[in-house]
C-alpha cells in the first residue's frame, strides 16, 4: 500500500523582510525533523467522493491535503487521478501538533502531493510541484524538495539547500495553539517599523548550530516570536530560558548537548 512520512520542520531563523500583496516576505533556515512525522498511506476503498481519515477536527474541505488533491486535478485535468480516490481513502496517524509552528498542515500537503505524483503518474517535475504546492501554503515549497536543511526565501517559494547535518533537537510544544495567520498580523501591527536588514546579513552563509551559538537571543533570531508574544501573553510564562521558538509556534527547541 503506496505510503510516505510527512516530517515536521523547525525555523532555526526566521527573518521577515517585507509585505507584499497580503504576505510577509522573509529569509529563513528550514531544517526537517527526522523523528516527528506524519504518515499518510492510500488504502483501497470505495469512496464517492475524496476521503480523509485521521485528521480530527479538520474537515475534509479545509484540510491541506484536500486541497493538495484539488490542486494537481485542477493542473493535470487527469481522469486516473480522479478515478484513483475513488478507489482509494486517505489515512493520516497523525503525530505532528497542529499550531505548534512545525508545518504539519503543509508537510502533509507535500507529501500527498509527491505519493500521488508518483502513484498516478502524473509526472509533474519537481520543480512545477513546488510552485503548485506554494498556492496551498507558504511552508509547502520546502517539504516538497524534502531538503534535511535549507534557506527558504520570497514568500517561502525560494527553496536552496543548505549542506549540514541535521542537528538533534530538543522540542518543547506547550498546549496553547497559535494561529499563523494572527501572529503575522501583530507582527505587521506592531514590529514590522522595525526590522533592521543589515542587521541579519549573511547568516544564510552560516551553520545552525554555530548561528545558535552566535545569536545567543531567541528573540533575535525568529521575527515571530516578539510577535507571538503579543499576540498570545500568557505564553511568556511558559517560554522556557535560552530555547528557541519555531515559526509562528508555539513549539521551542533547542539543540540536544
Ligand atoms: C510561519 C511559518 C514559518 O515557517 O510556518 P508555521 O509556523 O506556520 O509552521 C510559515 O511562514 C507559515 O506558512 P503557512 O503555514 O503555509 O502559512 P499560510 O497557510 O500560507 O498562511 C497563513 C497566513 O499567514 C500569513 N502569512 C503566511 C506566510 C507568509 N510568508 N506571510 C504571511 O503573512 C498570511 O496572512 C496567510 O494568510
Ligand atoms: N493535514 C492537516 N494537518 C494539520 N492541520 C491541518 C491540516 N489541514 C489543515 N489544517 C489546519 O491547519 C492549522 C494549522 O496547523 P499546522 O499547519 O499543523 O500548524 P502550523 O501552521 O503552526 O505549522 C490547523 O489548526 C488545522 O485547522
């Protein structure tokens, strides 16, 4: 039975360099975790229309993997893929937290769209998958070249790895959810005045664990996290000393001594 893992990722930095047209522009380190992951695996049954299972509290229209599939139907126009999913549901053993700012909406979205790609031969090249998966997520892009470690740049569309060993990270996810979409809000409310572009220059150039070590504040090194903090204020009481924060959260990491 076709079936792929869907990892979660860490933002190891995460710079924000502008607005355009609704969207924060950014320069950011990417980097997979090996030990967290979502498995999606396509299982045979009869299904009138496209099936999900696994995904609790997210319904079918809303959920990223949905509209993954609507995506390559609506590029491809192609009638196998189509007849496929109704011969086949979706199972999802969920693992990744959901607003924990370790992309599992989005890992999940790319790695449906790379097992489809090649169950249904749909022969889309790497390349033409990214900028089709840009249009479900910002994230997506970086989990469909499936990179252990990159700079991600634009609106998350410019994917370059970064050689490096993946380093072995600690993850904090404390109960509060938070929501993507109101952190890059505060963020443009309140701190957006006040980014600096010199200030991160060249830390594309350097290697996680060193640009950790160099950039000893947390705060400094994700843009969101201040955000995070205004946007949620009771998670300053929970943030623990000296950890990292990951994309918009809530998770904290920190590398394993
Ligand atoms: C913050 C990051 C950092 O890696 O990841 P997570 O914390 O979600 O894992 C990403 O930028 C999240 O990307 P993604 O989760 O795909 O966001 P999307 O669903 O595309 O966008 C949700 C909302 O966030 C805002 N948004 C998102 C990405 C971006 N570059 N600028 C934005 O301003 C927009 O308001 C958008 O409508
Ligand atoms: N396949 C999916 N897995 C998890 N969340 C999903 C999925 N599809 C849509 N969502 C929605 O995306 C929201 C953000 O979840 P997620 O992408 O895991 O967090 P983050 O954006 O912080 O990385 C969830 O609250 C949920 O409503």
């Amino acid at each position: 039975m076709p079936s792929i893992n869907a990892h979660a990722k860490v933002n190891i930095f995460l710079k924000i360099t502008g607005h355009q047209n609704g969207y924060h522009t950014l320069i950011s380190r990417f980097m997979k975790i090996d030990d967290l992951y979502d498995t999606l695996s396509f299982e045979p049954s009869e299904c009138e229309t496209f099936t999900i299972e696994g995904c609790e509290g997210v319904s079918t229209e809303s959920n990223t993997i949905y509209k993954a599939y609507q995506t390559l139907l609506e590029a491809t126009q192609n009638p196998d893929l189509e007849s496929y999913f109704t011969q086949h549901k979706v199972v999802v053993r969920k693992r990744i937290p959901s607003q924990a700012g370790l992309g599992g909406g989005s890992s999940d979205a790319a790695a449906f769209m790379r097992l489809a790609n090649e169950v249904c031969k749909l022969n889309i090249k790497k390349k033409e998958l990214a900028r089709l998966g840009s249009t479900i997520g910002a994230d997506v892009p970086f989990f469909i070249y499936n990179y252990t470690s990159a700079n991600v740049n634009g609106f998350g569309e410019i994917v370059e790895k970064f050689d490096e060993a993946p380093l072995k990270l600690e993850l904090y996810t404390p109960q509060l959810g938070c929501d993507t979409a109101l952190v890059y809000k505060t963020f443009k409310e309140n701190l957006i005045e006040e980014i600096v572009p010199c200030s991160f220059m060249g830390w594309e150039n350097y290697g996680s664990r060193d640009l950790i070590e160099l950039i000893a504040d947390p705060i400094m090194l994700n843009d969101l996290y201040p955000a995070a903090l205004l946007a949620y204020p009771e998670l300053k009481n929970i943030s623990p000393d000296g950890w990292c924060f990951s994309g918009s959260g809530s998770t904290f990491f920190r590398v394993k001594s």
